[in-house]
C-alpha cells in the first residue's frame, strides 16, 4: 500500500538502530555482544523481558553524544527513505549522560544537529523515562525533561515493564514535565490490559498512549478514551511479535478506528520486529482492507496529537492533503 507523505509518532531512537549499525559501533569499540544477533546478524530474543535486556545490550556500544549523533543520522535517513516527513523519537537521558543535566545537554545538542542535517525529515523528541528504573530515576529524567524543554524537546513520556510499580507512583515526574509545558505520554496497555490504560489516565494526565490496544477489552474505558479525545500510539507488527496478539487479523486496531478512537500507526522499534511503516500499512491494507483514505485519515489524526509548534502542525497537515 503505497502511501506518502507519512508520520510517526511511536519511535524509540535506540530501537530503531539497523543491526549493522550496531554491529559496526560494536566492532569500533572492542565490544563484544554475546546473545544479541542470529545467525543472520538480525536482533534475537524469545520474549518481552528478553526483549528489553537485548535492548540494553544494544544500547550499551551507544557511549557518547556522537555515537547518538551516528545513530540519528541512520535512523532518520532510514525513515525518511520510508516516505516519513515527521517524527518524534523516544530519546531517554538514562542511556544519554546517566540522567546528569549537564551530560544530557551534550546529547542533545549532538543529536538536533544530526537531525537538522537531514532534509526532507523533521524529528521532535519525547523525553523518556524507563518504568523498571523506578520512580526515583524518572523524576531525575524528568528534571532533565523540564531543563531543556523547547523547541526541540516537546513531550515526555515512559517506557519499559508495565508490569513494575503502579502509574501513581510516577505522577510527580509527569506533574514536574507537564508544568514545563511538554505533551504527555505513557506507554500502557499492551502488557498490562484495560486496568493499566486506566491507571495511566487517572494519574498521569497523558493525552496521548503508547500502544494502549488492551482498551479495546473495556467498554467503558473505550467509551473514555473517544469523549476525552486520548490519542493511541497503535504498533500492530509490535503487539503481534512480542505475542499480545497472536496474529495481525485478531489485534484490534480496525475495531478501534471504527470506534471513533484517534490513533496512529507507527514501528515502536523496526529492526527489532522486522518491520517497517511501508510494511505496517501493506499488512493493514490486506488485513483490513485500508486504503489511501484511511491512511490520509490516520496520518491526520497523528498530525492533530503531534507534541509540536502549530505551524508546523498546519504545514503537516497541509502536506496531507490529497
């Protein structure tokens, strides 16, 4: 399903790394990456939690502002390639400076100077905490959220094990980012089911989900989520490869859009999944027989939730027009 132009608004910068990327960093610095690659050099595991420690493995040969420099070259030439005109990158100062201020402000800098360079591609970053770091590290990430919000950095949200701490325990960080004006966000209901969807709204004041499909089990929160307008970040080839679905045509997203639910399709972390966006909207366009009208229409809805300035929401909106 050829459709262009495209929006992504579910990327983790490090997830999105091609291998040979990784490889190649790897091999510059001596590192050796046991468990990490097959046999065909793609990124191996068997489940979530091997998952997210394949993830830190990788990430590990990411050491300094101009390995994520590299990094987002790759990624947003690798995108743009793609048909994506914008994107907004899950960038956390864990893996960036260890959550120090001063450090992550490097990062920074190396990483919007990188993008800059690429034409034909915007990229906003969403500053990230890690849910299994704690609530202590997420507030420390939030700070460095706060500090240098702007231009630039323009949300903040959370990833990593749903199945760790409550959403509660993490509504200071997200009080401190809102008060500093970024857009909201917060990975729930893909592990966690309805229950986690709900606790993410009650507590953490997001506009926006990261995948949140296991509101599709819940009437009443679905119900929620259309009259307050909350924005799903809908990673199809993700949730059928980690196993919450077990095949594309029992994952919910068709049912959702016909809900009235605002949402958008994006990779969440392509090589990892074998995935690309041309891939995801290929499979819904067999699955569920979307067309270009559809894909206009998701991209909108992405365009609208955007954490970005209004005239670059008006240019991007303009773009997608037929």
């Amino acid at each position: 399903m050829t459709f262009e132009p495209k929006l992504e608004l579910h990327l983790h910068l490090e997830g999105a790394a091609p291998p040979a990327f990784i490889r190649q960093l790897a091999a510059e610095k001596g590192i050796v990456l046991d468990g990490v690659f097959d046999a065909a050099g793609s990124y191996v595991y068997n489940d979530f939690e091997g998952f997210l420690k394949v993830y830190e493995a990788a990430t590990q040969v990411l050491r300094s502002p101009e390995d994520f420099a590299r990094l987002t070259t790759a990624v947003l030439e690798q995108s743009r390639a793609q048909g994506v005109i914008y994107t907004e990158a899950f960038l956390s100062p864990d893996f960036c400076g260890g959550r120090d201020l001063s450090a992550w402000r490097d990062y920074l800098a190396a990483i919007f100077e990188a993008a800059a360079a690429v034409d034909g591609i915007e990229m906003r970053g969403i500053v990230t905490c890690i849910r299994h770091f704690g609530p202590e590290a997420a507030r420390e990430t939030a700070r460095c959220a706060a500090e240098t919000a702007g231009d630039v950095v323009t949300g903040f949200g959370m990833g990593g094990n749903e199945g760790l701490y409550r959403a509660a325990d993490f509504a200071p960080a997200f009080a401190a980012a809102g008060e500093a004006g970024l857009g909201l966000t917060s990975h729930a209901g893909e592990f966690g089911g309805p229950e986690s969807v709900r606790e993410t709204l009650d507590h953490l004041k997001v506009t926006r989900v990261g995948h949140g499909v296991r509101a599709s089990e819940d009437p009443a929160l679905l119900r929620r989520i259309v009259d307050e307008g909350i924005h799903l970040e809908v990673c199809p080839g993700s949730n059928v490869v980690l196993g919450v679905y077990p095949k594309i045509d029992a994952h919910p997203v068709d049912m959702l859009r016909r809900e009235g639910v605002p949402l958008s399709i994006s990779t969440d972390d392509p090589p990892f999944f074998h995935t690309t966006l041309p891939q995801e909207y290929d499979t819904l366009a067999a699955t569920f027989g979307w067309g270009t009208d559809d894909f206009r229409a998701v991209n909108r809805m992405a365009a609208e939730a955007a954490f970005c300035d209004e005239a670059t929401r008006a240019a991007l909106l303009a773009r997608l027009e037929p």
